[in-house]
C-alpha cells in the first residue's frame, strides 16, 4: 500500500458531476458571430450631433454604443456589452437596455443595473461632438 487513499467510486463519479466540461457553459453566454460584440477599444464616430435631442437616448447597434443627451445638453455614452458575459444588447425600451442573453437590464442614461443577473454597471465612454458628428471614445 502507498498510504495514499484511493477515491471510492462515488467520489469520482461526484468529482466528475460538477467539473465544469470546457466550453459548454460559456456557448449559452456566446455574444454570437456577427462579429460586432466588442466594446469599442479606439474613437468610433456615430452619427451627427442632432441625431440625439435633449432627453433622448439612441442605440447605435453596428457599434455597440449607446448616447443619451441630458436637458443641459450634454452627452454620456456607454458601451451595450453586458457586463455579466459579454453578449451585445441590441434592444432599447425607452431608456432601459435589455440583455437578450440572461435579461440582465441596465439604465441608458447612468449605465447603472436595474436588473441583475449582471452587477456590474455599463462601461462609460467618453462622449463628444467633433465637426458636428458625435464620437465615443473609451475611457483610458
Ligand atoms: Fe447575461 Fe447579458 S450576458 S444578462
């Protein structure tokens, strides 16, 4: 005998029932395969200043940004990856964010969770207008 206990059979087959198996967790989270489901990581122009009135909120789908402008007028800009595994929101309900992968819903205007399973807020980007076009650019 070595000394060291050999795992009865129960225990192995228990071991094995909550060993995650690679990839077969995550392929429910998977943002999909059209290729946009990423945060933006450089300036993504959006469209022109006008496009978003005082007090409206605009989802740009294709790049996966959403700009609302507040009554004073100015702007906040958030990426619409879900933070809780990464599938890319394409659904605005006035100004609530809607995940359709675990229906995770985030506040447009704040990026705030109003809805779990996500807890962890939108990430800001920053938002202006140059030459009369707004432009989102992360946060450094
Ligand atoms: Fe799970 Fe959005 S990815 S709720």
């Amino acid at each position: 005998m070595s000394g060291r206990p050999v795992p009865s059979r129960r225990t192995v087959l228990r071991t094995a029932a909550i060993t995650p198996v690679a990839g077969l967790g995550l392929a429910a989270c998977s943002p999909g395969d059209d290729g946009a489901a990423a945060q933006p990581t450089a300036p993504v122009e959006l469209g022109t200043d006008g496009e978003v009135a005082k007090g409206a909120t605009k989802l740009y789908r294709d790049q996966n940004v959403v700009v609302s402008r507040a009554e004073d007028g100015s702007l906040k800009a958030y990426s619409t990856i879900c933070t809780h595994a990464g599938c890319p929101i394409k659904k605005l309900e006035g100004t609530k964010l809607v995940c359709p992968c675990h229906g995770s819903e985030f506040d447009a205007r704040t990026g705030e969770v109003l809805r779990a399973p996500a807890s962890v807020p939108l990430v800001e980007l920053r938002a202006e207008v140059k030459q009369g076009r707004i432009v989102a650019t992360p946060e450094t």
